[in-house]
C-alpha cells in the first residue's frame, strides 16, 4: 500500500510541476513579447520626435540657406519617407535617409557662419543630437529583449514550450553594410 501511496504523490508532484512549468514559460514568452513590443515603440517615439524637429530646423535655415534648396528638399522627402513607413525595414530605412538627409544640413551649415551661431539652430543641432543618442539607446533595448527573448525560445526547456506555442526567433536591427563603411575625410 505504501508504494503505491509514493508512486501516486510522486505522479501528482511532476503532474504540478509540469503545470506550473506551462504557466511560468507561458507567461516568460507574453512579458518577452511584450518588452519587445514596448521597445519598438519607443523606437517609434523617438524617430517621431526627431521628425518634428525637423520642420523647425528647415524654417531655422531656409532663410540662410536660398542656395541649397535641393538640401531642403531631400530633407523634407526623407521627412514624409519615415512619417508615412508602416513596418520596421520602411521605416529603419526611412530613418536612416533621414539621418543622412540631415547630416547635409550640418555639413552645409558650416559655409553660413550666421547660421551656426543662430540660437534656434544651435539649440534644435543639440535637440537632434540628444534624440539620435536616444533613437540608439531603444535600439541596443530593442535588441536586448530581442535576444533574452531568442534565448528563450531556443534553449532547453524552452524550445519545447517555444516550439508547443509556434514561437520563433525575431530578428535583430541590424546595420546595412554600406553604413558600416568608415566615411572618408579629405582636406
């Protein structure tokens, strides 16, 4: 009798057991899932935020710049590109046009000296500054829960939960060889 007593408690232990594992990799995929998601959006909050900028940036050197309307113009294309991408890839590259858009800018400024010493455009260089180190801060986020969540899904015992649930591995933000290259300075 006693056997069977142990043998019973012991079935009922892993029986528990392996429902409170269902519920804990369960509820790890949905908080994985959802920091994922939460990252992405303030990628998204960011990019937005640095697209805002950008028309009073435009208005702040229109008036200097008379010259370099193709500038401007390839600035507020790259603008409309990124405020209208509806997925990731559209708009990584959307931003990525912008931030190159903008670096024109920067570099053109540097023939207006009454440009660079305007407050306002002083003021929105820093702006954009600070949000492009943050635009990279949700990105290195993004990629974090990324990877916490990929070594989730991909690890034992995980992958059973992973593979009893369909979930995948999801991709990295990743770099474009061509943005890799070191730019090449000349004087």
């Amino acid at each position: 009798m006693i056997p069977v007593l142990w043998i019973g408690l012991v079935v009922a232990g892993l029986i528990v057991l392996l429902i409170f594992m269902f519920v804990m990799y369960y509820n790890r995929f949905v908080v994985l899932d959802n920091r994922i998601d939460n990252s992405l959006a303030q990628i998204d909050v960011q990019l937005k935020k640095r697209a805002d900028l950008v028309p009073n940036l435009l208005e702040t050197v229109k008036g200097y710049m008379k010259h370099e309307k193709s500038i401007i113009k390839s600035v507020t294309d790259a603008r409309q590109a990124m405020m209208s991408a509806s997925n990731l890839p559209d708009r990584a590259k959307a931003g990525a046009d912008l931030q190159t858009a903008l670096r024109s800018v920067f570099a053109i400024s540097e023939n207006y000296p009454q440009l660079k010493a305007n407050e306002g455009f002083v003021q929105l260089q820093q702006d954009l500054s600070a949000i492009e180190d943050k635009i990279a801060y949700a990105r290195q986020f993004y990629n974090d829960a990324i990877v916490t969540y990929n070594n989730s899904v991909e690890t034992f015992p995980g992958v059973m939960f992973a593979n009893l649930w369909h979930k995948k591995p999801k991709p990295q933000l990743t770099i474009k060889e061509e943005e890799k290259a070191v730019p090449k300075v000349q004087f």
